[in-house]
C-alpha cells in the first residue's frame, strides 16, 4: 500500500494525519480554515486519495505553508522512487461558469505555474487579487502559499490554466482544486506495462 504517517511538529505548527494514494476519498480534514478543510477535501475526494490531517499553531501564514510542505512531503514518501506511476496527468473541471485545467508531472522538478487564457483575464486577475474566500480572511494568496510548498516538497510540476472565470474566488479555487486532485490521481497510477522508473535518466529525485 502506498502511503505515509503525516507528521510535522516545530515551534510554530503542530501537523499530523495520514495519506494513502490508492484509497476510496476518505478524508478527515481540520486545519482550523474552513476554505482550506473544503478545498483539500475537494482536492483528496477527487483524487480518491484517503486524506486525514489535523493542523494547529500560531499564525495563518505558518499553518497554511506548513499545510504544503507537510501534504507534499507525504505524497513524495508514498511514491517511493516512483516506479511504474504514469508521471503525467492532465484534468479539466468546469465549476458553473469557471473552467479550470490542471496538469501535473511528477518530475522531481518543482514548479508552480498559473496562466489565465479566459477572455476576461482583466476581471480574472481582480478576482484573485482583490476578494476572498466566502468573506471569509482566506485569500487567493493563502492558496498560492499552500500551492507553492506543496509542489516544492512533493516534487511536482504543476501548471494550471483559468480558461473560464464568470464566477467568483469560490468557484475559481474549487475547480482549481478539484482539476488538481483529478490530475495527479492520473499521475500516480500504476502502467502495468511500465518497467521501473519513467524516465530516462532512470531516476526521479
């Protein structure tokens, strides 16, 4: 079974829970952000990832970041060295009127990479830099932060496009997430018909 023991304790943030790749989307999440609980549930959910995890600390930032790197630092120790995944994913999810797509490699090169191909880039781009989450405090920013150390510490590309934006940060953030979980669940299957590591320098750090 792949999977990990979550477990990350500093003087900031207290993190533990459990992941487990090939799973049914059984997931259990209290960060003490209710965006970032419904966003990661959508995210594991979708994925059918089982997804249990409990945050606390001191401030926002820290615990959303700390998020990241404990949830990337999961996903990379229950892949192991990577032998037979598919490596790539790609998904596209339609929110209402958003339209986001999500694609994935599992490179051990991290990046974070957003592009707006909508026709409204402009009230896009207003979108995520000037509303938040529901009125709650919970920013686009927020998400980016947790986006950013997760892909640094799972050791993933992941690049996602804003094709359709006639919504609001809610709608835009949950496609996102959603597109998210349906491309890496691709990404982490096994090919039977793959031969040990895909690449061919014969390793994925």
């Amino acid at each position: 079974m792949r999977m990990a023991v979550i477990k990350r304790k500093t003087n900031e943030v207290h993190i533990r829970g459990e992941l487990v790749i090939d799973g049914k989307g059984i997931t259990d999440v209290k960060t003490g952000f209710e965006p970032l609980n419904h966003l990661l549930t959508l995210f594991a959910f979708h994925g059918l990832f089982d997804f249990s995890l409990t945050a606390e600390g001191d401030l926002a930032h820290h615990i959303i970041e700390d998020v990241g790197i404990a949830t990337g630092k999961a996903f990379k120790e229950a892949l192991g060295d990577k032998s037979g995944i598919n490596r790539y994913g790609s998904f596209s999810v339609a929110m209402d009127k958003v339209v986001v797509e999500a694609n994935i490699d599992i490179s051990g090169r991290p990046t974070l990479h957003r592009e707006i191909s909508a026709a409204n880039k402009f009230a896009i781009n207003d979108i995520l830099t000037h509303t938040t989450f529901d009125n709650t405090d919970f920013t686009f920013k927020d998400s980016e932060e947790f986006l950013e150390a997760f892909v640094q510490h799972a050791g993933i590309s992941l690049v996602y496009n804003i094709k359709s934006g006639e919504g609001d940060l809610h709608h835009i953030l949950e496609a996102l997430f959603k597109s998210m979980g349906k491309a890496l669940d691709q990404a982490t299957q096994i090919d039977p018909r793959r031969q040990g590591i895909p690449s061919t320098k014969g390793i994925i750090d």
